[in-house]
C-alpha cells in the first residue's frame, strides 16, 4: 500500500492567501499589523514578495505590553534595515493618530508620482493587514 501525501497546508489558508494576492493588486498602500511583543513571529515570510514596491506603514500594536527599553530596542532594530515603526495600544488609541498621519502622508506620496506622470490624483486605496492578537482573561469567553 502506498502511502498518501499528507496536506499540511489547510486549504481555507491557502484560498485567503490566493485572495489576499489578488487583491493586494487594488491597493496602493499596506498598513501591515503587527504584535510588538514578538515582531518578527508576526510577520508573514511572503508577505515582502507579496507587496513588492507597495508603500506599507509598519504597525507594531500592544506598545502597552512591552517595556520602553525593549520598544526602543525594537525602533532601532528596525530603523538600521530602513523601516520606521509605529508603535501603538489600540484598546487605548495611544499612536492611532500618528498612524493616520502616516497612511495619509504614503497617500500623499502616491497622488505626487501620479502628477509627476500628468495624471489626476484620485482616492488612496488602503488595506489593514496582519496577525490578530488578543489576550483571553478567565471571565473572557473565546469569540472569533
């Protein structure tokens, strides 16, 4: 008897990803989401071949449960590979502005090139993107 291939790789992950790809070609700008507890656990490895030359904003969310010395750290880290992150606690809005000041200055940025090329400038298409974190307290049921 021969052995079946065994299918790792769910296939309702491999359609979003299918759907993620295609879909990534309607936008102009990725705010790409991320745990700032463990930011490079966060990340998706094809993601950076997925966007190509796309303009992204780095968001690491959940400042709130890292220390200052360590968000530091991670600010340097990322700053030495060219990447300027923004760090932010959504349940308390602590850096939500300092990201839509930064979505809307990559949007900026597109509508400039499209002038440069006689083009008119239209609405920026967005996209949020990343791993959801949330933390289940003994009184917090589980709700996907």
């Amino acid at each position: 008897m021969k052995n079946p291939t065994i299918q790792w790789y769910p296939g309702h992950i491999a359609k979003a990803e299918r759907q993620l790809k295609e879909n990534l070609s309607r936008v102009d700008v990725v705010l790409e989401i991320r745990d700032a507890r463990i930011p490079l656990s966060t990340n998706h490895p094809q993601l950076d071949g997925w966007l190509g030359d796309k303009s992204r904003v780095l968001v690491l969310n959940r400042r709130d449960a890292i220390p200052d010395a360590v968000r530091h750290g991670w600010d340097a880290w990322f700053r030495d590979r060219d990447i300027v992150p923004l760090f932010t606690d959504a349940k308390q809005g602590k850096g939500v502005g300092e990201l839509s000041r930064a979505a809307e200055a990559a949007g900026r940025k597109l509508n400039e090139r499209r002038k440069k090329r006689g083009m008119q400038p239209r609405p920026v298409r967005a996209v949020v993107i990343g791993f959801p974190t949330w933390e289940i307290g003994v009184d917090q049921p589980f709700v996907a």
